[in-house]
C-alpha cells in the first residue's frame, strides 16, 4: 500500500517538473509476447521522459525504473487454469471457426470478470478521479475491459492498440473497410489467392465476427456497471479512442488500405541484437554447420506437444549435422549431443547470429516478422489466432514451409528441414524482406512514439477519423445505394418487359383483326 501511495505522490509532485507526460497503459490479454511488445512502447516513452503507469498481467517483469509505475493483475493463468467451462487450448485448436469465436467471447468475459476482482485493478481505482494522466493507451486486442477508465480520468487523449495484426472488428470500428475479398479471417485457413466459395465464407465469418464483438461489448457493458454505475456505454467510450497503432508491416503482412487514424507499426518490438549469454555464444560460434533455433513462443509450449510428437523431433533433430537450439520448458531425458535445450531464450540474438540458419516456430506475427527482419527462413506450426494466416502467407511467398504439429514425423521434419536448407530460394526471398523492412524512413517504434506524443501535443486524434467511423456499415460501404440502383434497375427492366409485352399483344391484335378482314 505504501508504494502505491509513493507512486501516486511520485506522479503527482515528482513529474510535474520534467517535460514529460504521465502516460497510462492499459493492458488486459494476458500473453507474455504482448505485453513485450507493448512494453517496447513503454520503454521508448519512458527514454523520452515521459512517466508510464502500465496496467496489466506480466507489469512487474518488465525492467524497472522511476519513470515506470508497473500495477499487476496478479494471478490470471492459475485463475485461468481453474476454469472448468473454458479449455482454451483445444478450442482454439479446434478447426471449426464458430467454436473459436466462442471461445474468444467467454475468454474475453472471464479475463474481464478476474480482471475486475484483481487487487492491482482496485488499486488503480482508487486513484483519484482529478489525477491527471495525459495520455491513455489501451490494448484493443480481446476486449473493452478497460474502457471505463477513459471516463474515470476526464477523457484524456486516448490511443489504441494491437499486437493481432489488424482484427476486422477494430478496422471496423476505426471507420476503415473490410476487406474479406482478400484478406483471409485469423482461423480460417485460407490465403489472399480465394476461390469465389472461399470469399463468401470468408465474408460471412468476417462480419458475423465483427457482429460477435458488438455483442460482446455490450456484455462488458454489463458487467462494467456493476463497479462502474455511472459509466457511459462502451460504443460512446470506444468512441473517444482516436488512434490505433497496429502490428502491420506491410513488406512482411498482406497490403491492404487502412485510414489515416490506423498506423501500422509492426515489428516496433525488434531491437538491435544483445550480446549473447557466454554459453549460447560459444554454442553459437562453434557451429560451423549452423543453427537451427526452435521456440514455438510465449503462449505455445513444446513440452505439451505430446510424447509422440517430441520423440519424433528428437530423431528427426539428431540425425542433423546442424546444431538445433530448442526453448523447451521443462526437463527432457535421452537428448542427441547437437540438441540444445534451455527454457529461456533470447530469440532475437539468436536469429541475428550468422550462424543461424532455419527458425521453427509458431508463426506468431511477433517471431515472424523477427524472422523476417534478420532474415532467416521459417518452418510455422501454427496452433491458432493468427498464426494460421501468417504462416499460410509464408508458404505462399516462398519465405519458408508449413508443418502442422497433429502430423509430426520423423522423416516428415527431415525432409522439411532439408528442403530449406539445401534450397536457397527461400533464404534468398528472406533475405530480400528484410531488406525491405530495414529500409524505412523511420523505425516502427519511433513511429509508434511520434503518434503518440502527438495525441498528446493535439488533444488526440480524432480530426484524422474519416466520417465512415460514425456511420453504419450499410451506409459506409454504399449498400444502400447499391441496392436502390440494382432496383431500378429491375424496375427498369420490369417496365421495358412489360411495354414489351403490351407491344406484342397490340401488334398481335392489330394482325388477328387484319387477319379477319381479310
């Protein structure tokens, strides 16, 4: 209780002679990799001198400084693992995209109803209403959880977030079209190239999942009220959120057309390598015929593969000349001598090693686009959310190959690896990406930073939102008067058959009554 009190009276006295801003962070999805890539933004505006409050599960890991105020949500994956009515894994696994979708929307009121019940939300709640914070940034990405503390603190300037790529429903909700003709849902397993049948389910997935998240928000809404009574309702709070920085790059994700109040900022999570620790940097340089790293990422763990599975990847990795390096979580016996296992390890300095030769992972758009920015092709085994799409336009683009981790085997991980190895056109295509993607006038962090401190300067964004933003779907996108013409057109048509069909029975009379005459 005492830090929380030094941290407010820290902010409030402490701040106000530096030129910096308090900046809160609000952050609910409990993923590890999310919260890094949200902590990048942190720690870009803590070196700008800007004080920052970060609201989330995993705050307290990040490092620590004066100028950073972490509160936790303490306890979210044993609260999690207790839930008997949500197994998120297999649901998520689960091929059949209505029951992913419900997955999503009880996951997205479970986390809300722990979050709420958390001591580091209380804490934050008892900040007084006056406090100042001149900027807010909130993780869009699962749910409006947090919504509520744009009204607490008097509407300050306020940005979004996501680490999801662009999700349909927030380009929605930022007034941008939808683009379902090319742009593949997340658990879908399509790419950009659809057949005609493809796109009409894509189309309906996309907006019956746009049509999900309206609904759920205004479920939030109701478990909000019951600690927030006065609240205003979730749409009028989304509302006030002016900006969406998101984890697009466009060299390494599909292009697609986003307005100018969303900001594409992907891979701002990607920093100029460290300097490996003594042992992985000795394993590293004596590996003359290269490194194959393995790290299915933060959420995805190899020691759940399966016994089968892990036996198949150990046979497959030890009749490799190269040295596998594999993040495995927990112990594993009978390992092959050029197997490497730790439980922890930096990814990044890994992959920007020149040794490194081949990166097995998840396909999480986070270790993408580090595998993309180093170079280095990919084996994806994608599990679930957007791992699917990314490691499908993988594939396509020649940057790498596709295993699923259901049909493991020894020879099929042989015959993928070598293919990479000994084909050069999918190192070659990586290589030139990352080309692409260091070639930019600015880095996605400083942009990432830019935004926000220019929210902060103008009192947000909300003269860059296009008028599509406050409009219907059916009006933005011209259904309305797509469907008035195509009447008129009937109508049209209609018309002329019947004039057509008067003239007809007019001649026909006409040449009956000659016919009698005659």
């Amino acid at each position: 209780m005492i830090v929380h009190v030094w941290c407010i009276l820290f902010l409030i006295f402490g701040a106000r002679g530096s030129h910096g801003g308090n900046i809160l962070i609000l952050i609910d999805l409990p993923s590890p990799s999310h919260q890094l890539w949200h902590y990048a933004i942190a720690e870009a505006l803590i070196e700008k001198g800007h004080n920052v409050t970060l609201l989330g599960p995993f705050s307290d890991k990040q490092q620590k400084s004066e100028m950073y105020h972490p509160i936790v949500i303490e306890d979210v994956m044993k609260e999690l693992e207790k839930s008997e009515d949500l197994n998120i894994e297999e649901s998520f696994m689960n091929k059949n995209v209505i029951s992913i979708m419900k997955t999503f929307f009880d996951f997205s009121c479970l986390i809300c109803s722990h979050s709420y019940h958390s001591k580091g939300f209380h804490t934050l709640l008892n900040y007084p209403s006056d406090f100042k914070f001149d900027l807010i940034i909130i993780d869009m990405s699962m749910s409006a959880c947090f919504y509520p503390f744009i009204q607490k603190f008097k509407y300050p300037p306020t940005i979004g977030t996501t680490a999801f790529l662009l999700p349909p429903h927030l380009s929605g909700v930022f007034g941008n079209e939808l683009h379902p003709s090319y742009i593949p849902f997340y658990h879908l397993q399509f790419t950009e190239d659809m057949s005609f049948f493809e796109r009409v389910v894509n189309y309906v997935v996309t907006y019956a999942n746009y049509l999900t998240e309206t609904y759920l928000k205004n479920e939030l809404e109701k478990l909000a009220r019951e600690t927030f009574p006065d609240m205003n309702s979730m749409q009028t709070l989304e509302r006030h959120i002016s900006l969406l920085l998101c984890n697009l790059n466009f060299v390494v994700n599909q292009p697609q057309s986003v307005t100018s109040n969303i900001i594409p900022v992907g891979g701002l999570h990607i920093k100029p390598s460290k300097k490996l620790p003594t042992d992985l940097q000795t394993i590293m340089d004596d590996a003359k015929d290269g490194v194959i790293l393995f790290c299915l990422g933060t959420n995805a763990r190899s020691d759940k593969l399966g016994t089968g599975i892990i036996q198949s990847l150990l046979k497959a990795f030890g009749q490799l000349k190269q040295t596998v390096i594999w993040k495995f979580e927990s112990g594993l016996e009978n390992v092959p001598k050029n197997v490497v296992i730790r439980q922890w390890l930096p990814q990044g300095s890994i992959l920007s090693h020149p040794n490194t030769r081949l990166f097995i992972s998840h396909g999480g758009a986070l270790s993408t686009q580090e595998a993309a920015y180093f170079g280095i092709p990919v084996i994806g085994m994608p599990f679930f959310i957007d791992q699917r799409i990314t490691v499908n336009d993988i594939v396509k683009r020649k940057l790498g190959l596709r295993m699923d981790s259901q049909s493991v085997t020894t020879q099929l991980v042989l015959d993928n690896v070598n293919e990479i190895l000994k084909n050069p056109t999918y190192s070659n295509n990586m290589k030139e990406i990352s080309k692409r993607m260091r070639d930019q006038q600015n880095t996605p962090l400083e942009t990432a930073v830019f935004w926000s401190e220019y929210a902060m300067r103008h009192n947000g964004t909300n003269f860059l939102s296009p008028r599509s933003r406050d409009m219907s779907f059916f009006v933005a996108s011209s259904t309305d008067v797509q469907l008035f013409l195509l009447f008129l057109l009937f109508a049209f048509i209609y018309l002329s058959f019947l004039g057509l069909k008067k003239s007809v029975s007019v001649v026909s009379s006409i040449s009956k009554k000659k016919d009698k005459l005659h």
